[in-house]
C-alpha cells in the first residue's frame, strides 16, 4: 500500500531512512557549492532539511533557518545535549511525509522508490575543459576521502563499469582496493565529458597513425612501391602536424570550440583520406605524362598541372564553398569540423601540386619514371 512504513508487510525501507548517510550528502553538497567551478547543486537531502526546518517551528512562528539541516545525532546533540531522539525514526517519518505530500515522480530524480538508491546533482559553471577535468578529478578524491566516513561506509558509489562477467558496479572487485581498484566515475554532462577528453587523450595521436600506416600498406599494394607510399604518407604528416599545430593555438587562446577534442579527432583521419587522394591523382597523371613524353620532366609536369593540377584546385574550392559557411554556425562541433577541414584541405593542394611533384623530380621513383628513370 502507498505510505506503508510497517516492515512486516512492506520490507525494509532502504538506506536513505539513515540520517548518518544523509547527513554526509549534505556535508557533500555544502563541499560542491563551494567549489570554484560548481553552481547549484540538489539531492533528496534537500527535501529532508526542508522538511525539518518546516516541522522544527512552534505553529504561527517563522521557521530558523538554523534548522535547515538533516536531523543527525550531531545536529540533535548541538541544539539540546540531552535530545534522546533516534535520528534515523525522524528521518524515516520525514520520508513518509514527503511521500503523501507529492505526487508520483515528483523524487524520481534524486532517489529510487525504494529509497535504496540516490543521486546527487550539481551544476557546472564553466566551459573550460581544463576546469571541468579538475571538478571531475576534486569530485573522485573527496569521495576516497570520506568514503569511509560514518554514512558513506554504509553506501556503494555504483558508477563502476566491468569485468563484463560481472557489472554489479561498487560491489565487485573493481571498488576492493588493491591494484585492480577503479575510483567511482561521476555521471551526467561532466562524466560524458570527462570519459571523452580520456578518449581523445588515448586516441589523439594512435587513429592517424593507425589510418596513416593503412594508408602506407595500400599505396605501396597500388603502386608496388616502398618509396611512393613513403611520399605520400610525408605529406600526410605535414597536414596532420598542422592540424596538430592549429589545435594547439585554439587551446592556447582558450577558443574551445576548435580544442582537440574527441568530436573532432575524426577530421584528422578525414584529411588524411582527402589528402592522399590529391597524392594518386598527381602521380598517376604524372606517370602517364612522362610516358607520352619519353621522359620530359618539364613537359609531364606542365601537362599534369594543366589537368589533373586544375581539376585538384577545382576540387578544393568547391569543397571549402561547402565548408566554410559552417564557420558561420553555433554549433561548436560543426564550427570546429569546418575550421580543421577547411585547414587540412589548403594544407592539402599545396602539398599535391608543389611538394609531392619536388619529391617525385628528386627521387625519381621507377613507378613515375620507369625505363626514363
């Protein structure tokens, strides 16, 4: 039945009928919102220290502000050293009250039906993801800190992820310390955030060099030669290290838009990809050129340039037309593929129609020049 607190036919009521467990959310929350970086902040011991400030006045006297907090047997103790009342009875008749006073769902959002399982909110006020990395890393080290104080011994911190076999979160043997010890994530926009910025960290340099090494593998396949996937790939590099480079002014002038982030390690692959097709274009037509001319450099290379070079920068226009009014977007994510693509893809023309061409001249690879080598 609704409201039913009896224990015999309704079970126990869960640990948030605790006051020492609440009491520490409370402690917890007060220790948020002094945080530089976190704003307002909301748990389910907020509706209880209402309720005791509300319950605590005489009838027709303004209730004290003093007695917004949870009724623990230090906050009992501090008003009247022979208060005697059990803590977790009060806490556990506020939570019935509170249960006839709202409607289905109006708690959903801090805690379960079953009062077992709770959460605490807080609102981040920064964008910075430098700041926003500290809050994470301030949040992780105040729950080892007090994980053992004497409300939050009683409950586990369940954002564990793993092993697979076993996902039960704070009670497997990720929380048991130890070297296999995992520290509690945090949830919401900030742990979303946080698991990202790990990712690109991880991955930020690994995928283009995993798509440049494929990239390698095929052209040397395509073209049977170590020395022309070599020349692809170095161009590749110089696209990439720029982009590198214009991620690292982003941070530096704290436009986080265009930061390195994990939305926008993709473009770092896209360009590559867009960058060697500019590299097969020009070596294929130049082969074809130094076979119809016997082995005329200037003449192949005129004739590249006037075609297969024109069609490039044909390409690249149309595709920075088509990237270039995303800058104009709010979109961070958009803005940020924009500026890398539209970088990436300058970067790219440049080094097809006047690097690549140097090097094939310098090295004359028998792909390109064969019996004219």
């Amino acid at each position: 039945a609704r409201s039913c607190w009896d224990p015999e036919p309704c079970g126990a009521q869960g640990v948030f009928n605790q006051a020492d467990v609440l009491a520490d959310i409370e402690t917890m929350e007060t220790w948020m919102r002094s945080h530089p970086f976190i704003g307002y902040t909301g748990s389910y011991a907020q509706y209880v220290r209402l309720v005791n400030m509300l319950l605590a006045a005489e009838p027709g006297v303004k209730p004290d502000v003093k007695d917004l907090a949870i009724p623990s047997r230090e906050f009992l103790t501090s008003i009247d050293p022979d208060d005697d009342r059990d803590p977790d009875g009060i806490v556990q008749l506020y939570n019935g009250l509170l249960e006839m006073m709202t409607s289905d769902g109006d708690m959903d959002s801090f805690v379960s039906a079953d009062w077992n399982e709770g959460v605490i909110l807080g609102f981040i006020n920064t964008m910075d993801p430098r700041e926003t990395h500290q809050v994470t890393m301030d949040i992780q080290q105040y729950i080892e800190d007090h994980k053992n104080d004497k409300g939050f011994s009683k409950v586990n911190f369940g954002l564990r992820s793993g092993p697979l076999g076993d996902l039960s979160g704070d009670t497997n043997e990720l929380s048991v310390e130890g070297p296999n010890y995992v520290r509690p994530a945090v949830g919401g926009f900030l742990g979303a955030t946080e698991a990202t910025r790990e990712v690109a960290m991880d991955n930020w340099l690994v995928g283009p060099l995993q798509t440049a090494l494929a990239v390698f593998v095929i052209a040397a396949l395509i073209f049977r030669s170590l020395l022309v996937a070599g020349m692809l790939i170095f161009t590749l590099m110089i696209t990439l290290f720029a982009q590198y480079g214009l991620g690292g002014y982003f941070t530096s002038v704290e436009e986080w838009s265009g930061n390195l982030a994990f939305h926008l390690l993709v473009t770092l692959s896209i360009a590559m990809g867009l960058g060697v097709d500019y590299g097969i274009y020009i070596l294929s037509r130049l082969k074809e050129e130094i076979e119809v001319t016997a082995g005329d450099w200037g003449q192949s290379l005129q004739n590249t340039l006037n075609t297969t070079g024109s069609a490039v920068i044909v390409s690249v226009v149309v595709l920075l037309g088509s990237f270039i009014p995303l800058v104009s977007t709010d979109l961070a994510n958009t803005w940020g593929l924009a500026m890398y693509i539209g970088e990436a893809l300058i970067i790219d023309v440049f080094t097809a129609l006047m690097l690549l061409p140097t090097m094939v001249y310098w090295f004359k690879p028998k792909y390109v020049f064969g019996e004219y080598k």
